[in-house]
C-alpha cells in the first residue's frame, strides 16, 4: 500500500513543520539571548518554542502512528542495543517511528524544553517585572538569580542535545547511508513498515497550533504594551514626584533615579555636596530645607526599597560597600564591561555618568532592556 516503493511516509506535513519551527525557534531565542536589547525578540521566539512543547506532549498522547510517546522505545537495553550495532555497524534498517536514540532524545527534549519555558516565564515576570508573571516581581525579586541560572543552564544542556541529535543524525546520513535527513524534509523513510495517517482533525489540530505559534510571535513583537509584554513599571515623572529634587538635582547633569543607589549612599553624597565631584555646591545652590527633603525623598526610594531588577542586583554586588557613584558599583562595572572606553569619549557621550546617551528614558527611571541604544 505504500505509494513510494521501499519507502514509509512517517512524518506527516505537520509534524516536519513543527520540528523545524522547534529547531528554529530554538535556535533564534539561544543567540537573541546574548543581547540584552533583544529581549523582546527572545521572548517572542521562546514563545513560538514554548507553544510548540505544548503542542508535542499533546501529540505525543493524541498523535499518529509513529509520534506517539507508547511507540517510543525507551528501555536502556534497547538503547544499548541501538548504540552497540551502530557502532559494528551492523544496524542498517532505520524504524519507521523514532529509534531508541531519537525516542529518549525527544523525552529529554521536552523535559528539558518544559524547564527553559516555565523559567522564562518566570524570569521574565520576576526579573524584568514583565509579562504574565509581571506582578510576582514585587515579593519574589530574590529569586531572579536562580531563575536566571537555571534557565541558562537548561538552555546550554539544550543545546549540548541538539548537537548530539545532529551528531547522530549526520552518522545516520553519511555512514549507515540511510538517508535520515531527507526523512525530516520530504517525510519519507527507506524502511518497511505502514504510512502514517492522520485524521482531518488531528490535521486541524497541527495547523491550528503553528498558526498560534505564529500568531503569538507577531503578537509580541507588534507590541510591548500586551498582556505577554507589559511592564509593571511605568515611566516615573519625577518632575511631578518631587519638584525640588528634579530642578536642583538636574542642574548640571541628568537626574539619577534614587533606585540606583543604596540609602547609606546618599547620605553619603548628600553630606559631601561641598565637594561633589570636584563641583561646590553650597547652601545658596540647595538651602539647608531643600537638602533635607532631597536626603528624604532619596532614601525612601533608594535601591532597598525597590525589587527593580537594577536594584536587586546592585545592593546584591554592594555588599558593605557605600559608593557615592553608580559607575563605582560592582553590578555597573560588570554590565558594562565590553563596552570599550573609546565609547564613552564619543562626542555625543562624553562619560559613562552620562546614562541617558545610551538608556532612552532614563529620566523617568526606566531601565527597560529594549530601551538600551547601542553604540
Ligand atoms: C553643580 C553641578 C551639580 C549639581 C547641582 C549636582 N551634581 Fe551630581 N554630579 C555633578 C558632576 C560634575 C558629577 C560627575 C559626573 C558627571 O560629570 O556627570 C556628578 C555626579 C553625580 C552622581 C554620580 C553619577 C555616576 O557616575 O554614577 C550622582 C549620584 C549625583 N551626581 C547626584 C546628584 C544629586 C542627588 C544632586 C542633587 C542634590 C546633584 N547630583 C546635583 C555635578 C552636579
Ligand atoms: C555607552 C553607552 C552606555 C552608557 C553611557 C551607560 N550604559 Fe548602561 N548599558 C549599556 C549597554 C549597552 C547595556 C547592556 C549591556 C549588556 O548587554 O549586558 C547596559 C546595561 C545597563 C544596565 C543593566 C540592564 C539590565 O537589564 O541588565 C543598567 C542597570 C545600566 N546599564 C545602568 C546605567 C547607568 C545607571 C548609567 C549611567 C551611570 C549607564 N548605564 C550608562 C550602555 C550604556
């Protein structure tokens, strides 16, 4: 009955289009992530990821022949098997499902993929203060460093499997010769064994999941103002906030959100203004009232007090430290290690105190990845 000769249609159009949207989406999240100012572009492929696991375990139980988890052949004795004539060899005939080698691959896959979502997640709510989990940033800000940790970690082990599927894949292809990867392409294998087929609404259901998968990517990307998207924090007029800190404290430079500093450093900067940076400030730039009521409101709002992300991770690097800058932070040295000091003597900087030439809408407190504009 097979309408190809010596060869076994296994993987229907649905099931090729999602392994490669997985491989994809995969693939674009793991190098967005290494820029800070595409997180939104991460997000919205590590939604089209997210989307596609879901769509596999569903699969995997309601499924056609050959995808299903029940076909899986998961003893460690036939992987054993499965290695050992591979390696004499003698192993020639593919399966027509998964071999015990993609069979525990696709297991880990989802495990591990499943671990890189819901930490994603996570993060994003908690670190970023973004997303679904937007508002958990608020009592759970401590734990953006094991969330951090752990979705970079699954990431890489990921990715360490993706190279040992291709690895084996290739062996299949160029050694066993049994032309595995034009399987994954044109869904035919050379083997014996019955064509897959698949229900209409199986079939509805696959086309209904890409395009959801899809849909969701333009959905984020559209918009930073979504419900997958939206910051809890919002643009802080400090103008409005407090009118006498903003006129006097802008004088020469930017505001500095109070977030950015531990309280014991402004006390420490607001008791040295006579020698603020080389520059005098005395009684008759800010009188003795304003200065006080400054020193107030910097402290209520200082870095303790706020689960921003920048907050966390700078009073998290201070330990006892007490620096009167936010360029003498540990946290701010580390992010800013690769940007060359040349940089920061461009015309248009001037200094690396200068945070508002490369972070649009620093003013108003907003650290937003997005928001960084690279030089
Ligand atoms: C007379 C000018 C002047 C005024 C007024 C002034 N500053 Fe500054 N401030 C400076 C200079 C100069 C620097 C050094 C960095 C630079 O060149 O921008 C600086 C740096 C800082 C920094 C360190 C930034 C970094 O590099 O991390 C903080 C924080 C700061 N000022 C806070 C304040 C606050 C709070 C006020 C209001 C009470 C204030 N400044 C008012 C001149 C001023
Ligand atoms: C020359 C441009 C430039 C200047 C000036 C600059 N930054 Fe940045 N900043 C960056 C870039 C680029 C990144 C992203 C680094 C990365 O990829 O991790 C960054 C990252 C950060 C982050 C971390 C953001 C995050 O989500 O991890 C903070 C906080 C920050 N900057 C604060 C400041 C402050 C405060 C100042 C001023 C005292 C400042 N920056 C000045 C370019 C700049």
């Amino acid at each position: 009955m097979n309408k190809k000769s010596g060869y076994v249609f296994v993987w229907p159009i649905g099931t090729r289009i999602i392994h490669w949207m997985m491989a994809f989406s995969f693939t674009a999240a793991f190098i967005t992530s290494f820029y800070e100012n595409m997180l939104h572009n991460h997000v919205a492929f590590g939604f089209i990821f997210f989307i596609i696991i879901i769509y596999r375990i569903i699969w995997g139980i309601i499924g056609p022949r050959y995808a299903t988890f029940n076909t899986f052949k998961l003893r460690p004795s036939q992987l054993k098997h499965y290695f050992v004539e591979k390696i004499q060899n003698r192993w020639r005939k593919i399966p027509a499902g998964h071999n015990p080698a993609s069979s525990w691959f696709t297991v880990w896959a989802l495990g591990v993929g499943t671990v890189i979502v819901i930490s994603g997640l996570l993060l994003y709510g908690i670190q970023e203060g973004k997303g679904l989990f937007r508002d958990l940033n608020s009592q759970y800000s401590q734990y953006m460093f094991i969330l951090d940790m752990i979705h970079k970690y699954a990431s890489y082990l990921f990715a360490v499997w993706v190279v040992l599927h291709i690895s084996g894949v290739m062996v299949e292809q160029f050694w066993h010769k049994t032309g595995m990867v034009f399987a994954m392409i044109t869904g035919y294998k050379k083997t014996e064994g019955e064509d897959t087929e698949v229900k209409p609404l199986l079939g509805f259901f696959s086309y209904m999941m890409i395009l959801i998968a899809i849909g969701t990517y333009f959905f984020i990307i559209s918009s930073n103002y979504n419900f997958l998207t939206l910051q809890k924090y919002t643009n802080i007029d400090y103008e409005e906030l407090h009118p006498v800190f903003y006129e006097k404290c802008s004088d020469c430079h930017n505001i500095y959100p109070p977030y950015l500093l531990p309280k014991r450093s402004w006390i420490r900067i607001m008791g040295a203004l006579d020698n603020h940076f080389g520059e005098k400030i005395t009684e008759a730039n800010i009188t003795k009232s304003q200065q006080t009521s400054i020193l107030e409101f910097l402290t209520q709002n200082a870095a303790e007090s706020s689960t921003r992300e920048a907050a966390v991770k700078i009073m998290n690097s201070l330990e006892k430290r007490r620096p009167k800058a936010i360029t003498k932070t540990p946290y701010w040295r580390e992010t800013h290690k690769d940007i060359p000091r040349s940089v920061f003597k461009e015309k248009k900087i001037k200094d690396k105190s200068n945070c508002i030439a490369c972070h649009k809408d620093f003013e108003y407190g907003n650290l937003d990845d997005m928001n960084i504009l690279y030089h």
